[in-house]
C-alpha cells in the first residue's frame, strides 16, 4: 500500500515511502548524506543527477561483511508490456474480493522468491524499484523505514514497540510509466502523469517485534537489514505484505484497487507465503462513512471488502480498527487512515518543499497524513473517491496514487533545491504550486516548459537527492 515514506500508510511505500515528500515532509539533509553514492562521471548538473539517480543506498553499513547488498534495478521498458492475460482481469472484484486479492499476491510472488526479491535476478519476469530513495534505504535489501507500531497495536501481548522496514517492487507495466517520468534523470516529466491499466505493485514489510510479543509471527520469513542508529544490522520478520493494481474495471470508482495481507504462524500452509492470510481489498473510500455514521447508525464500509477473521482479531486491541470506522489498512498503518485515501494525496507540488519552511507548514495542512476522526468534513474531504487524474489539492499534479512516484520527485526537488538552487525552474514541466505563505513575489517561471516550446536545448548542471513516504 509504501524515499519518502509512506504517510497513512506508513507500511506503503514506506512511510515516502519510508516515503511523503509529497506533503513537504521531506527533511534538508546535507550533502554528505549522499556521500556514499558513486561520484559524479563528470562536473556539473547533469553528472551529478545521474550520479544520484543510479545511487542503491548512500547509507553506511558496519559488521554485515561478506554480505550480498541491495542492487537497485531501474532499467525501465521503453516499449509498453503487454497487459494481455493479468490473472485478476477475468475475477470480478466486487463479487469475489478474496480470489481477486489472492489473484494479486501470486502474482507477485511467483518469479520473485525464487530470487528472494533479488529482482536483478530474476530472469522470468521483469520487476523494478521506484527511483530516489537512496537517502533512505539501508544497504541489504534496500528497505525504507515504516510507521513505527506501538504497543499492543499488533498482539494483545505486544509490550515493546516495534520498528517496521519495507521494500517494494512494480511490475513491467509499472516499470514503463515510471520511465516516462524519468527518460532523462536531470528532468523528471510528471506533466499528465498516468499508469496504464495492469501497473502493479507489492510491498514486502519486515518488522523488528519478536515472537514472544507477536506469536503469530514465529516462522515468519526473516532478513537481516541495516537499519540501526550505527548502521549494524538486526533481525526482522515479514508482517505485511501489500498489492496495488491498476484496473480499468474500477474506474467507476477510483481506477485503483489496493490489499493487504498479513503473516499468521496459524494459518493452513507449508510455506510462509501460503500462511500470508487477506486483511482486506478496496476499492473506494466510502466517503460517506463519517463518525456519525459508524458510531450511531452502524454503518460500514461498502466498498472494501474486510477479512471477518483477521479484523475480529485486531477489535479488541486499543486501536480497534485496521482502517479508520473498518475500513481497509495493514496491521502496521496508521488507524486513522485507509490504504486508498492516503495513496490519493500523491501528487508534485512542482516545486521543493523544505522542512522548516512556511511552505512546509502550509503543505502540511492541505495534504494531511491522517484525518481526525470526529471531523465528519474532515473525514468526508480525506475519503473522497478521486480519479486518476484528479489531485488532492487543486492546482497540483497528480501522481496517480502512487507514493513512491511523489516520494522520488519530491526527493529530486529538494535535492536540486538545496544543491543547484539556479537549476531548480528548469526541471519541472508543470506550473509549481503557488502556496500563501509565498506573499507578493510569484515563484519563479517554468523557463523548462518555456524552452522546450521554443526547441532550445536545455542547460546542463547537477543534482541529488532527498527522502520520501511517512
């Protein structure tokens, strides 16, 4: 459902993915945060983008010698893939939600853990990583940090919180849009930005919490990651796995459907991903479903379709819900949220935004992480159901609910912004995003739009990089 991390969805696409540079709320790092990226092949701009860009992971890594590290593979089709024959097209998901969601995880799974999601690997299928996150991914599997659980948030016996880490991975078809952004790495086009039908990805979540305090999780899959403070590894275990699609036979609702799964020691099955048990699938985010609604008329969600089994064993917990009055999120996401929602507020301001910022601040109010669940406006502004093409903010370009997509951009923005301030106008194509707080002085003109309608070649210069999700 994740650099930035994944805000609501701190499992999904982690936390901006973790990863959300699409509120603002990535932090200006300095320079040396990246200093473990390959230098430049030349000076200037454009070198130094490049640089960043192919960068798997500028984080350190300490006592993990010997150990395979995480390859980032962003070689992106140029042809788009065929979307003939995707399993879940012929299962209508409205009427057989589970054998739709099931459809979606075998998909993902089937030629990735063979290679142990080691998809430069993978010669049966091609898989791909979401660009700019380097700055947040540790150095073994390229997972980004997650939304934290607290105490008892997963088992009734938690009593330690735990951290959580994910990694994600798009199909063929997402690997094509997401190179049409990035063609050229020192100017990413998100101008109309769309995924064609059969775009997918999946989401792996690790988690540090141990056995003894979540019992289900004893014979989960386990990696080890470097995501201490010192950079040495710890042991986590698979919790969470997430699924998107694309699918044109939702468009009547928002286009996208999004689920959820979650590891249970209990559950039938040999392996650990036959023991992966359905959370739930959506559709839409039943924007009617306020408070008043579900507290006093009993109202439920109508277009999701919730797992009995699993949500009767989160009820009792202190968080109650998986998703905010039943609906649809991970066992790790924020309560006060749902999977779709928090993916529709992806979107490009246009422009960097900076933490510390007035900008920061304001974006921060237009593009919360999370609704307050006794605000019935509030609730019914955050669920409604967008399409595609129709941003959270107006006046901003969407990012076709992807997080990681708003994530890397984001990440690329205040990157240039902190870096090559004078390139910052000249890689952007659509118009950047005008905030209150900005006063009299507009922002600076879109001089990329402006020379690629006159044919001159842009300049060339550097870049880098900064973080994504919640």
């Amino acid at each position: 459902m994740t650099l930035i991390r994944d805000p609501c969805c701190p499992s999904k696409l982690s936390k901006l993915l973790s990863m959300i540079a699409v509120a603002g709320l990535l932090a200006s790092a300095p320079s040396s945060a990246w200093a473990k990226c390959a230098d430049p092949a030349g000076p200037g701009y454009a070198a130094a983008a490049q640089a960043q860009f192919s960068c798997s992971s500028a984080r350190d890594l300490s006592g993990s010698a010997g150990e395979r590290q995480f390859q980032v593979k962003l070689d992106f089709p140029s042809d788009p893939p065929s979307s003939t024959n995707l399993p879940w097209k012929s299962i209508n998901f409205e009427q057989q939600p589970e054998a739709y969601i099931r459809a979606l995880l075998a998909y993902g799974i089937k030629d990735n853990i063979g290679v142990d999601w080691r998809i430069e690997d993978n010669t049966v299928s091609r898989w791909c990583h979401a660009p700019w996150f380097h700055s947040q991914r540790e150095r073994l599997h390229g997972m980004t940090l997650e939304r934290g659980s607290r105490v008892k948030e997963l088992h009734e016996g938690q009593l330690a919180s735990a951290r959580n880490w994910a990694v994600g991975f798009y199909n063929d078809i997402g690997c094509f849009a997401l190179g049409k952004i990035w063609k050229d790495p020192t100017f990413p086009k998100t101008k109309d930005f769309a995924f064609p039908d059969g775009a997918y990805s999946i989401k792996l979540l690790f988690t540090t919490a141990s056995t003894r305090d979540v019992p289900y999780l004893t014979g989960s899959k386990e990696w080890s990651a470097a995501i201490n403070n010192d950079n040495t590894a710890a042991t986590m275990r698979l919790l969470q796995v997430d699924v998107a699609v694309r699918d044109t036979n939702a468009d009547s609702h928002s286009g996208w459907l999004f689920g959820t799964f979650i590891y249970d020691a209990y559950a039938p099955g040999l392996t650990v991903w036959e023991k992966l048990v359905p959370v739930g699938l959506m559709w839409g985010n039943d924007p009617t479903l306020t408070s008043t609604q579900y507290e006093e008329r009993g109202g439920v969600p109508k277009e999701a379709w919730i797992n009995p089994a699993v949500a009767q064993k989160f009820f009792a917990l202190p968080r109650h819900n998986l998703g905010l009055h039943g609906r649809v999120n991970g066992p790790v996401d924020n309560p006060k949220a749902a999977c779709l929602a928090c993916h529709g507020r992806a979107l490009d301001w246009g422009r960097a935004v900076l933490r510390g910022t007035p900008q920061n601040d304001e974006a921060n109010q237009l593009l919360p992480l999370v609704v307050m669940p006794y605000d019935d406006a509030a609730v019914g502004n955050y669920f409604r159901n967008l399409k595609p093409n129709t941003p959270f903010v107006a006046g901003t370009q969407p990012l076709d609910f992807s997080l990681q997509v708003a994530g890397g951009v984001a990440n690329f923005r205040a990157w240039v912004a902190m870096n090559f301030p004078d390139q910052a106008p000249n890689t952007t194509d659509v118009t950047p995003f005008r905030f209150n707080s900005d006063g009299p002085t507009p922002p600076a003109p879109n001089l990329a739009a402006q020379r690629a309608s006159e044919g001159t070649p842009r300049a060339g210069g550097n870049e880098q990089f900064i973080r994504g999700e919640e």
